[in-house]
C-alpha cells in the first residue's frame, strides 16, 4: 500500500516541476512515506530524519534549499510530536490527505514568501476527509510489468494489537467503474499483472458497474476479479492482504473458475490458538481458518499459502505456541512472516496484562521460524524440475541476468536478453533455496499467445 501511495505523490508533484531523484543530497524535497504497524518502522523515522537533516543543512549552506516532509502512518498518528522533536520537518500528512500535496506546498510557499524567505513552522494535515482522495489523484502516467492498484482502504475489525483503523480509519471499496478504468489504463502502459490491495482486500464491497437482477447489489472482491479479468492483455492477477472472515463463497469459487487469477494467497491468521485468537479479536478460530484452506484446496488443488503470525502476545502460554506449531503443520505454508508483539501506543492489546518476556518471544520466534522456514525451502524444492512461467520485472545482479516472479510469488533468477524484461517467459527450475529458486529458459521460452488470447481461442487450440 505504501508503494502505490508513494507512487502516486511523484505523479502528484510531476506537474510541479518534480522528478526523483536516487541522491538524497540532491533533492529539493524529500518525503518519507511511512509505517505504523511495528514500533521499529517508527524509530526508524526519527533515524531516516536525522539523515535528512544533514543534507538540509548542507545545501542551506550551498545557498539551496531542502524541504522535508513526512507521510503515512507515524504522521498520522505522531504529526505534533514529529514537529516537536523534528522543527526542521516542512509538513506532516497522513495516508488519508497525500492528494493535497500540491495545496501544502503551494500554502508552505505563501508562508515562506509572508516570512521574508524564512520557513514556516510545520504544517499537518492528518484530517480523515469526507471526500474519497482516489477522486484527486491523477491517473498514471508509466508502468511497470507488475503494479499494485488500491481498491480498498481503511479497517473495521479493531484487532487489539493493531494501529490501522486509527490511522487508516474506517473501510472503503472504490467504485467498481473507478478500478477498472485504472486497471485499463494501467494495462494500456505495459502492465501484465495487479495486485489489488487493500488493509482488508477481500472486505471489499464497491458500487456496482451495473444492475444485476438482484438490484444494485454491492460487487464483492470476486465478482470485482471476475471482470478484470476480461481485459485483454491482463495477464495476472493477485490481492493482498486479506483477512479469513471475509473469504466467502464467491471469492473462493473465484480462484478455481478464473485462470488469471494466481494460485497463491496471502491469508493472514496470525496464531493457531482459539484463546489468543479471540484476545486478538479476530473473530474467527484456527478450525475456521483450516476449513477455509481447505475450501481453497479444493476450488484450486494447487494452491499455496502464505500467512502472517504474531508470537508473544499478551497472556500467551507455551499451549498456544504449540497450537499454532500444529496448525502450521497442518496447513504447510510456502511462504509467512512472522514477528514478535509490539506494543503499539492506544491500541487495548497494549494496556493488556500478562506481557510476555522479550526472552521467551524469541524463543518462541525461532522455534515458530525454523518450522515455516523448512516448509519454504520444502516446497520450493518441490518445484524443481517443473516449468513454470515466470514474469521478469527485475535485472539481477549480474551481468545478462534478471529476476522474475512465479504464480508463486517465488524469485527466480535467470540468464536472460534485455529484450525480454517486462515479459512472461517459461523457465524449467533447476534448483532450489529458502527464498528462490534458480533456472533456466526453455526452448520455447515466451509463450505463443498471452492468456487472454488463448481463453478466447480455447476451442481452437
């Protein structure tokens, strides 16, 4: 979510004469786009700032200039202290308000120009506005082979141990005619697979892009993907981050019945334990969770999961690390990332008692790894010897090298002509590691038709 958003701030400051920049020290303004969910994504604010800092001095002393600002999360929910322990921060904003940018560079201007060229104090704008921010953004202007698209934002569910209904605020689904005039678009630029995105991806519940017979029913995440997929030259498409009580029936059907749609979902349970589980207030329990998987399973036989896992939270016993284990087992992740609590300040998980000792949580977070890591590196081996098509949207580290991704998300290396950057090729794996597998192009590498293409040439072919 944060790239996109970031990504659509430099579109936001084209017109205004802005282009990125990779040196710091040469920039006129500087943006750090921002993240609240762990405590060290915070600190590392305060770090990133300091860094800033010297290069805006620098070039005040070169007689230039830096303005410095900060976005997202941490300026939503810090954007007085950030000023107060930062004063040389320009402007503070929050995921909710980046649209109106240009107004707080444009009134930062008038300040300045009101002070004699002395800079005003910090401006911040972390309003949560009645009006959609989507309806300001200009469209995209260049794509990547792989892009994100937000399609829904904020949350209602308020897990205890989480920051983002405060600082994302309440759910919203984009209307169903807004996506699929920037998925088009996005496409029209060279991309072959989006992601959809979303704090709760599969919550979404968008305006409808026509009547149905049943009225003007709200379209839900699997009838939204069902008609991306009828683009043509859309060749992939995934979402994250979703959340297992908003996996109905629909979505579920959706990744046995639309082949563009790729075998691999992100489904976040976070612990194997009913008791911790209902701390969390997650509202679903680990037998939900597995029947879910299960359903998946048999809609999509050949399906992978990945998932997200909190050790050490409040009250949690050596019985709920074992449930979790087991669960784990059960399930047989390929990927999963996992983290040890943080306390995040105002949310009920944090005023909890029984803290758990940070020695235990990281016992319990190497036991937790070492299993998750093993079944990565077990089903990547799996893979070997099969050929799968890969999406090289990266150039490696070496020479004549590049980078692609498998319906998998798996990183795969491979020698390959720069002609063949953005492109879907098939590659036969040939090895394995715990985060990628290497191998080579096939004879046949780019494929005669795109998946579009063939869908509509199936009797055909």
């Amino acid at each position: 979510m944060n790239v996109y958003d970031s990504d659509r701030m430099v579109d936001l400051l084209k017109p205004l004469g802005y282009s990125i920049t990779e040196d710091p020290a040469e920039a006129d303004m500087a943006i750090l786009n921002t993240c609240h969910i762990r405590e060290k994504a915070e600190q590392k604010v305060y770090s990133d700032l300091g860094r800033l800092r010297r290069h805006q001095t620098n070039r005040r002393n070169d007689g230039d200039d830096m303005v410095i600002g900060v976005g997202g999360c941490v300026g939503q929910a810090e954007g007085k202290e950030i000023i107060r322990q930062a004063p040389y921060v320009s402007m503070v904003f929050g995921p909710q308000t980046y649209h109106r940018l240009p107004e707080m560079i444009a009134q930062m201007n008038r300040e300045k120009e009101k002070r004699e060229g002395k800079r005003p104090k910090g401006l911040i704008d972390t309003d949560f506005p009645l009006e959609s921010k989507f309806d300001s953004l200009p469209a995209p202007t260049s794509s990547a082979s792989s892009v994100f698209l937000s399609v829904q934002e904020g949350c209602d569910k308020f897990c205890t141990f989480c920051v983002v209904p405060y600082t994302r605020g309440a759910e919203y689904s984009r209307p169903v005619s807004d996506i699929l005039k920037e998925a088009e678009h996005l496409v029209s630029l060279g991309a072959l697979e989006i992601t959809l995105l979303g704090q709760n991806v599969n919550a979404y519940h968008g305006q409808p892009l026509y009547a149905s017979s049943h009225g003007t029913k709200e379209w839900g995440l699997g009838r939204l993907v069902f008609e991306l997929s009828q683009i043509k030259g859309l060749e992939r498409i995934r979402y994250m981050t979703s959340h297992p009580r908003d996996m109905d029936d629909e979505l579920i059907n959706a990744h046995g019945e639309i082949p563009q749609l790729m075998p691999f979902l992100h489904l976040p349970v976070q612990s194997g334990s009913d008791s911790i589980l209902e701390a969390m207030n997650r509202k679903h329990t680990a037998k939900d969770y597995l029947n879910i998987i299960e359903k998946l399973k048999i809609a999509r036989p050949d399906i992978a999961f990945s998932s997200d896992f909190i050790v050490g939270f409040p009250g949690e016993k050596d019985t709920d690390q074992e449930a979790t284990l087991t669960l784990i087992k059960e399930v047989g992740f390929a990927q999963a990332y996992s983290f040890k609590y943080s306390k995040r300040p105002g949310t009920p998980a944090g005023a909890m008692e029984l803290q758990v000792d940070e020695e235990i949580k990281s016992k319990r977070l190497r036991e937790l790894q070492d299993l998750l890591n093993e079944q990565q590196l077990s089903f990547n081996r799996s893979m070997v010897g099969t050929t799968q098509m890969v999406l090289l949207d990266r150039k490696g580290k070496h020479q004549g090298q590049m980078i692609g991704k498998t319906p998998y998300m798996q990183s795969v290396p491979v020698v390959a002509s720069d002609d063949l950057f953005g492109k879907l090729v098939e590659v036969r794996l040939e090895s394995a590691h715990e985060n990628s597998l290497v191998g080579s192009l096939t004879d046949s590498a780019i494929i005669p038709y795109p998946m579009s293409e063939l869908l509509e040439r199936k009797d055909e072919v």
